[in-house]
C-alpha cells in the first residue's frame, strides 16, 4: 500500500506541474502600458523547475521499479520516499516562486511576495536601498527596499531589478561604492 502511494506521488506531482505549466497564466513581463509595467519570474526559471521534477519523477520510477523487482539491493520504499521528498519540495518552490511579483506604477510599486501578502510601498517613503543575497539569473543581486526603519520588500534579483530601479527614480537611495 505504501509503495503505491510512493509510486502515485512519483508519476502524479511532475504530472500536475507539467499540465498547471502548460495550461496556467502565460507570466510574461508586462512593459510600457500607459499606467504600470509588471516584473515576474522568467516562464524559462519555471519550466527549468519543471523539467527537473520531470526528469527526477521519471528517474524515481524507474530506481523504485528496479528495486521492487529485485534487480538494486535497495528498498524501494527508500528510494521512492527520496524521490518523492525531492519532487513536493520542488512543488512547493514552484508554487510559491510562480506567484512573484513586481508591479510599478508612477508613484509606487506593489510587491507580491513567495509567501505572504501584497506590500505597496511609495517611493517617496522610501529610506534606503539595499544589495542582498547572491548574484541571479539577470545578473543582479536582490535589492531590499526599506521603509520606516524595516525591510518593507525585496526585489528579487531574478526580476528585472534595473528596470525597476529606472521606474522608481530613486537613484540616490543605491549604496554608494567608493
């Protein structure tokens, strides 16, 4: 019984990530209309976390089968468990790095998060302007916007940060290099 349910979670979850990708929202960057311009995670990034349950759901069912025939001296339960674990991770990063997102108006920005709810900052409340974290995928670290004297959002350096920086205007709050 157990080891049906391992083999369903190994087939079904790339299975649902495939189809929600294919037949979900588009996520394409929104520029240049006339009242905001919208910044998500690049469809690329996703369908890359995709492909890789994919890959990982197939490989799963595959080491499961051959130990359940005995031909790997290994459980099956263990090795569908692995990959099981690896594949409602990556789901769940999916998910939650799918619903990122930057939108910039003339006079603010609404900032929909991994987790949690949507954050409205004005730009002329904001304090400072801070690189974090490591290098992404544009080339750009995340930036952390302050306001009040405590993080109100990040921008995820996966977004197009620079285009962001361009909308806000706000060049002076960007730490300063000697």
């Amino acid at each position: 019984m157990t080891e049906t349910v391992l083999f369903a979670i190994a087939l079904l979850v790339p299975l649902a990530a495939t189809v929600l990708e294919h037949m979900g929202d588009v996520r394409i960057s929104e520029r240049h209309h006339s009242h905001h311009d919208t910044y998500v995670v690049p469809v690329s990034f996703t369908r890359a976390i995709v492909l890789a349950m994919a890959f990982m759901g197939v490989l799963g069912l595959l080491l499961g089968w051959l130990c359940h025939e005995g031909v790997l001296s290994v459980s099956s339960l263990v090795v569908l468990a692995f990959f099981d674990a690896f594949l409602v991770t990556c789901l769940g990063l999916w998910l939650c790095i799918g619903r990122y997102r930057v939108s910039v108006f003339s006079d603010s920005m609404v900032v929909t998060p991994v987790v949690g709810r949507n954050v409205w900052v004005r730009y002329d409340e904001i304090e400072r302007l801070e690189w974090t974290g490591l290098r992404m995928e544009s080339g750009f670290r995340s930036l952390a916007v302050w306001v009040d004297g405590r993080r109100a959002a990040t921008l995820l350096g996966i977004v197009d940060v620079e285009q962001i920086i361009m909308s806000m205007d706000r060049f002076d709050l960007l730490p300063q290099t000697n």
